[in-house]
C-alpha cells in the first residue's frame, strides 16, 4: 500500500466529528496534572497506596501516535484501515494496565465471552440443532470507535455492581476508566487529535472494556443488579464533576480548545 493511499484512508478516518476532534496544541501536560490530581486525591483517601500511586502516574509519557493496519481481507487494492494508538509509555499506559487487570475477569466470565478459534469450536460441540434451526452471525462495525462513553461506563458499573468490589474501588476504578476515555489523544503527522467517542485500539483495557459492553445482557443474567449500581454510579458522577470543578479552580486544565 502506497503512502499517499495510507495518508488518505487515515484522513478519512480522521474526518469523522462525531469520533474525532482536531485540537491545536499537545494536551499531556494540563491532562497529566488532572491525573495525578485524580491519583492524589485516591491516595489520599486510602483508595490506593503509594506504591500503586507511583505506577500509575508516568512521569516523562511518550506521545501516542496513530497508524492504521491495512484489511487486505477486505479489499486487496484500497483496503480499510484499523486505527491503532501507539501508547506504550504513554500518560494513560499504566492506568489502562491497572484497569485490564482489575476488569477482565468480567470480560471472560460472561457466558458470551469466546478465548479463540478452539474455545468457540469446543462451545459449538456443547450444542445441539435441529434440521430447523436458523444460524445468524453479526459484526458490529467499527466496534471499538463505536462505544457511547456514557453506555461503556454503564455496563462496567453494571459488571462492578454484583462483584465483590467494594463501592469505594469500584469508584475509583470508574473515575480512571472515565478519565483514560475522555483524555484519548494522539498524534498524526504534525497534528493533535482527541477521540471523543470509543476507546483507543491499543490500549490494554480496550478489548476488555468492549468485550463488557457487548456481553452487557449476559453478564444482567449472571449478576444482581439492584440499587448498588446506581449507587456506584452516582458516586462516580459527583466525585468527578467535584474533581472538575476543583481542577478548573486551581487552573489545572488547559483551556478549551477548538
């Protein structure tokens, strides 16, 4: 694949408003403030100890980069591309890490959830069809773009909701997932760009994080959802607009851009 058809396809992508925003300026070092405000104020308040805190927070991040890997399954001579973040040493690298490990047990308990090509073929010899049976397979376009940031985080509190994890962690975790979802950024070329919708494709947690919003109905059947989610929930809201609000007043965030 040429240069200028790569360059093209990415640009395409890019085009899209409603996933991504063009920004003028690097936003690490107003976005790192507010995360380690966010690290403070958990370390603080006995959610985490210092040894979590010092991993979480990087303090020289690289800048995450964007490139596409060419589906020549799809189309041999112009072939889509699937946007890839770079972030490995990034601003948000050990917090995606932590949230990986804390939230994949969710992922790989639904009775959805499918490891690979042998587990699927292993699940298919557990069932049983008759000569009337209708087969329907689907994909979800674009899946990891795709993901409101409102209903992503709904189905994580859900999956928390019924687990064992106490409604201080499960705050905390939501809060770091909010803040690795809404401080996506990266770079292409000599520009700055922020996702604001979906989650980056080569984050840790992203596979996770998609697999909980697609194996939302499963996980319903398998947990008690009751009046501790919206609980969690809430709690989350007001802690972080509290958080906003504190940053905003210290001049943490950078100002708006367009």
């Amino acid at each position: 694949m040429d240069t200028v058809k790569y360059r093209a396809e990415i640009m395409t992508q890019l085009s899209d408003t409603a996933v991504y925003k063009k920004i003028t300026c690097d936003p690490t070092a107003g976005f790192q403030r507010e995360l380690q405000l966010l690290i403070d104020d958990s370390l603080n308040n006995g959610l985490i100890d210092q040894k979590l805190s010092e991993f979480l927070f990087v303090n020289s991040p690289i800048t995450p980069v964007l490139y596409t890997l060419p589906k020549i399954h799809k189309d041999l001579l112009n072939p889509p591309g699937r946007p890839i973040v770079s972030g490995r040493g990034s601003m948000c690298n050990k917090v995606s890490i932590f949230l990986d490990k804390i939230l994949r047990v969710f992922s790989t308990s639904a009775g959805s959830y499918i490891r690979d090509t042998n587990d699927f073929l292993e699940k298919l010899n557990t069932i049983s069809v008759c000569a009337s049976t209708f087969l329907v397979s689907f994909d979800v376009v674009s899946l990891y773009t795709s993901i409101e940031h409102e209903r992503g985080l709904d189905a994580v509190c859900v999956a928390l909701s019924g687990s064992d994890v106490s409604p201080d962690c499960a705050q905390l975790v939501l809060r770091l997932l909010e803040f690795i979802l809404r401080r996506n950024f990266f770079l292409f070329g000599d520009d700055y760009y922020q996702q604001l919708r979906g989650t980056a494709m080569g984050s840790n947690v992203a596979p996770t994080y998609a697999n909980i919003y697609m194996a939302l109905p499963s996980i319903r059947q398998r947990l008690q959802f009751d009046l501790h989610a919206a609980t969690v929930h809430g709690a989350l809201r007001q802690s972080c607009a509290a958080l906003s609000d504190k940053a905003a007043h210290e001049g943490l965030f950078p100002a708006e851009t367009e």
